[in-house]
C-alpha cells in the first residue's frame, strides 16, 4: 500500500516510516472511540490503523457502546467544552458518564497493549484501566483552551492519569495541563475514496441524481448537521451572494452515532431552506465517500462557516481539489487557510458573502487560489506525516520515558 503513496510524498519519508517502524517492533497499539461511521476522527481511524499493522506494528480499533442518554450527556459535555455558559454538567449526568466509563472498561481488553490512543472525551474515563508498563495518550480533537469550568475540572481527574496529550494546534491546549502536550494537526488520505481523482462522467451524475445544475455556479459547505457548523449563517450569506449571482447553495453532511442532535438540526436547516429551490440540504449515510468528492470538485468556491471548530478536515479536502475555501477565522481552519493565497479567512455573515462573490467573480484569481491550496494540503496535511507524528509520540514515550 505505501508504495501507492510514492506519487504524493517523496522517498526520505517513506524510509524515515519504515526505520520508525522498525524501531517500534513488537509494540502493541490500541485506539479507542465513540463511533465506527460520521466525523472525521472515524475517518483517519479507517486509514489510520490499516497502515499502522502494514508498518508491522499490531495495531486494533475499538468503540465504546453507550445508549442515547450516554451520548447525549457527551454532546453536552462536547458543547460545554467549546461553549461555556450555555448549561451545566448535573450530577445525574456524571452518573450516567460514570455507568457507561464503567460498562466499557469492563468490555474493552486494555491490558494486552502497549500504547492506547483515546480519541476525545466520550472514552476518556477508560484511563481507570491502566496497568503498570502502558502509555495512554489522550488524543483530544477539539478545543479546550476555555471550557466551562465545572465540567473541565469532572474531565480533568481523568485527563491527569494519562502519560500524553495529542491537540491539533498549541491554542487548543487547556492553560495548565499538566500531562505533556504533542500537537499534531490531523489528515486527509490521498487513496481514500473521497479524495481520489473521479471521472468527469460520476461528477455529472451525482449532480444530477441530487437535482443540481452543473452548469450553475455552486457554494458548498459539507459538514456534519450541528448547530457548531453554522449552516444557518451559510443560508444567508448565500442569499445575500444570490442578490448578484445566479448561483446554487449545497448544504451536504450526515449524522453521526454519537450526536443525538443532529436530526433535530437537520429539520431545523430544512425550515430555514423554506422554498428556495436552489438551496439543496443533503442528508447523505456516512460512506457516501465518493458522492462528498463529486460535490467537492464539482464546487464552485467552499464554504466552511464554523462558530467553533476542532479543525475541520472538510478544509483541507476541498482544498486537495484545488478548490479556494472561504472559512470561519477560528481553530485549525486558520492554520489550513493561507488568508488570500489558498482561500479566505472571514468573521460574520457579510465577511462570507463578500469573499464568496469575490471569487465568483474573478476565474482567474479562483484558479490561482486553487492550485496553491491543493499544494499546500500536499505539503502539511497528509495521512503519511500524521503517521509520522504519531510514531515519533510512542517512540518519545517508550524509548525517552
């Protein structure tokens, strides 16, 4: 498999991979989260593990089970880290995280490894299972740098068992942990089915089957349907940009097994719709791997307008596609966004549809943009450096305890 990567990354980091791997011969590597379909942490797990054990290092997936009351008191605990104040983490809700922690710990086998990776907070309790020898590595994919503090002091009894934490960019990391701090900006695969190049044929297809004109300019934003998205505000920045342009609106994501609120967002953004024709909300299952890329390539700018975000891969895979993106200037879409050169970094809805008319407006300018962002996702965000950066954080932590 890795030799299919040759034509992306050159040979130094393919040998630096395998010396890396030989290093870690023998170690054993366990990565645990909330969901097997939807979000981008499943995504890079998919990808991820397989070419862990192609390196030669044994490496397993687990998920951890919970019913709908679990998952809902992990949304709340997910929203309250990026927003404090909305509500508060109540004492039946730490039962009801502690019941499940619980469940899972006696479910999940931990001892048989060497290095555990925990993927955000929902399996975060499993620490409790630590044995003598192992190194847990708390792999955070969101920003916790001013949580509500409640809650943040409930996560932290767990967060201090752990020997590492992995955070996506510096300004992600909470004032004060205690435990060392990797930062480690996720990954788009190259191979994967979204980001593959696709006939111009299955692009017009899939336009057709959903009832979008491919030859009518078209903003798109893919992104899970969570109110931290905002496809509201991208509703009417894009009906500030149709005053001027002809052009088509599609809102594409899916739900994911742990989110219990996106069905209730996604009625929610089919009302804000109303009936504008042009606007097109597409509920797709989560492997619809190929249609995501035909919408993507198939854009004419992207949109990716977040009121908080984690990172926000949906950034670097459009990106892939040489397309400019026009992103909320928060989180990691500002480490992916070079402001002007691969895209725009904006601030409100009228930021948005200026940035968005300004690149519908100028083919030449949005070509350019295009071609320095698929380079520059080339360079920094692919799947075979985030390998990478994850050997060298087991070798620092076995090897240099």
């Amino acid at each position: 498999m890795f030799e299919e990567y040759a034509k992306y990354i050159d040979v130094g980091t393919l040998n630096e991979l395998s010396k890396l791997a030989e290093e870690l011969k023998g170690v054993r590597v366990l990565h645990v989260n909330s969901t097997k379909m939807g979000g981008g942490v499943a995504e890079i797990l998919h990808r991820m593990v397989p070419l862990m054990n192609e390196l030669g290092i044994e490496t397993r997936w687990e998920v951890i089970k919970g019913d709908i009351e679990f998952f809902k008191v992990t949304k709340k605990i997910h929203n309250l880290l990026h927003m404090p104040g909305r509500e508060s983490l109540s004492h039946q809700d730490i039962i009801t995280y502690m019941r499940h922690t619980y469940e899972n710990v006696a479910a999940i086998d931990t001892d048989y490894y060497d290095v555990i990776f925990i993927h955000d907070p929902q399996p975060l309790g499993l620490i409790v299972k630590k044995r003598e020898g192992q190194k847990w590595i708390w792999r955070c994919h969101i920003d916790v740098s001013t949580p509500d503090e409640e809650t943040w002091k409930f996560l932290e009894m767990f967060v201090n068992g752990y020997d590492g934490g992995i955070f996506h960019i510096p300004e992600f990391v909470r004032e004060g942990v205690r435990i060392p701090a990797f930062i480690i900006p996720p990954s788009i695969d190259p191979l994967h089915d979204k980001n593959i190049p696709l006939e111009e044929g299955f692009i017009r297809e899939t336009l057709e089957r959903f009832g979008i004109d491919p030859e009518r300019p078209i903003v798109l934003q893919v992104s899970r349907f969570d109110r931290l998205k905002d496809p509201f505000g991208v509703i009417e920045a894009y009906r500030i940009v149709k005053r001027r342009y002809d052009c088509q609106l599609v809102l594409a994501g899916s739900f994911a097994d742990d989110d219990p609120e996106g069905a209730q967002v996604y009625r929610e953004v089919l009302e804000a719709k109303g009936g504008d024709e042009d606007i097109f909300v597409l509920n797709l299952p989560p492997d619809s791997h190929r249609e995501i890329n035909a919408l993507q390539r198939s854009a004419t700018v992207v949109v990716q307008k977040s009121i908080r975000e984690g990172f926000g891969l949906v950034v670097s895979e459009a990106m892939w596609k040489g397309k400019p993106v026009v992103g909320s200037n928060i989180g990691g879409i500002r480490r992916q966004i070079i402001n002007g050169v691969t895209g725009y970094l904006v601030s409100s809805i009228e930021g948005t549809a200026y940035r968005v008319k300004q690149l519908l407006a100028n083919d030449k300018s949005r070509e350019e943009m295009g071609r320095n962002a698929h380079l520059r996702v080339k360079h920094s965000f692919l799947i075979t450096r985030h390998l990478k950066d994850y050997l060298l954080v087991i070798h620092r932590l076995l090897k240099n305890p």
